[in-house]
C-alpha cells in the first residue's frame, strides 16, 4: 500500500515537472517547483515508511522547511529583479493592477 | 483486531491522499491559467498531504515517528497557503491579468472543448 502512494506521488512529481518546463509564466514555474517541494515530502515520508526505515523524516522536515525558504527567496528575486519583466508577463501600468487593501484604513502613504 | 482496523484506516487514507495529489496534479497540467492552477496545487498541499500524512501517523510504531510526523503537516499547513499566496500577489503585482471566458456570457470554458 505504501509502493502505491509512492508510485501516485511520483506520477503526481511528472505532471508537476512537466508543468514547470512548459508553464507560460515565471510563476507557473515557481508554483510547479513549490508543488514538486510539497511531493518530494511526501515522496521521502512514504519511502521511509516502505523501507522499513522511518528515520526518513528528518529528511523529510528539512525538505520542507528548505522548500518554503526557497520558495519565498524566488519569489522575492523575481519580483524586484529583472527577472519578471523578460518572461510571457506583459507589464501593465500600475494604475491598472488591483491591490488589495494592505492594512485598515490608511493605504495612501 | 484493532491492528487490522488501523491498517485498513491507514490504507484508505493513504489511497484517498494519494487520490487527490494524482487530481490535484492533473487540474495543474489541465487547467487554463496560472490563478486557476493555484487552486489545484493547493488541493495536492492540503488534502493530499494532510490524508497521506494521517495515514503514515496510523502506522507509526514509536512515538517520535507520529511527533514528526505532525511536525511535518503543521508546517505544511502552515507554509503553503503563505506560499501560494505571496505566489499570487506576486503575479498580481507583475501585472499578471487573470483568465477570462473569451465571451462574457460563453458556456464551456475550456481551451479546447473543455475535456
């Protein structure tokens, strides 16, 4: 039962893959590699478990706490590098991109 | 007994977490656009991983085995809503515009019949 969530996972870890080599957008991409980041989880706390060998899941905590740092640092590269502006995303001027509100009440600063 | 009706507990969690990530991973292949595909890839981290992760729990022998395993699914319950939120507001902040139905009042919104 164990090889079958992990043979789930790893078809689960190919469709996410392929989804970050053809996604359109930078952030289809950074989605499909935080997606692949949340399976590798998985993928090691079930293999411990099939092996026999449940030491596994520190691997499988340091994989996730390296994912959301990782994560999280792409994004702020992409964001205030030029790394946005050369992909599929066409800029719009920023009168036209609806923010939500940041905090109560004041927002013009 | 009681053995076997954790294992079975166990297995179908297991087969229901493994369920929704193979669903959770076709809706992100499938779907139309990157604000639509968040929703899927939130399905893989919650559902997928919160069942996958109570099965195991139900087959943890030692205790520090289930203690890590919680561990496990309070992080990831608490890191991917903020992952794939700071994800959209990044898009939305890069001028990303979300996907429309080509006409306002049109039926199937799929790219290619909808299958």
């Amino acid at each position: 039962m164990f090889a079958v969530t992990a043979f789930a996972v790893l078809i689960a870890l190919g469709i996410a893959l392929a989804r970050a080599f053809l996604g359109p957008t930078v952030f289809d991409r950074i989605l499909a590699v935080n997606s692949v980041g949340t399976k590798t989880v998985l993928l090691i706390a079930v293999l411990g478990f099939l092996t026999g060998r449940p030491d596994f899941l520190d691997i499988a905590i340091v994989y996730a706490l390296i994912n959301f740092i990782g994560v999280v640092a792409i994004l702020k590269y992409v964001q205030y590098g030029d790394f946005a502006l050369s992909g599929n995303v066409e800029p719009v001027p920023p009168g036209n991109v609806e923010r939500a509100p940041q905090g109560d009440g004041e927002g013009g600063q | 007994m009681i053995g076997q009706l954790l294992d079975g507990m166990s297995w179908l969690l297991l087969l229901a977490g493994a369920a929704f990530v193979i669903i959770g991973a076709f809706g992100m292949l499938r779907l139309p656009d990157f604000y639509s595909r968040l929703h899927p890839a939130g399905l893989t981290d919650t559902m997928g991983a919160g069942l996958i992760l109570l099965g195991l729990l139900l087959q943890a022998e030692a205790w520090i085995v289930a203690v890590k395993l919680l561990i496990i699914a309070a992080f990831l319950l608490f890191t991917s809503p903020t992952a794939s939120h700071a994800t959209a507001r990044a898009a939305l902040a890069a001028g990303l515009r979300p996907w429309q139905t080509p006409k306002s009042g049109g039926g199937a919104p799929g790219q290619d019949g909808g299958t």
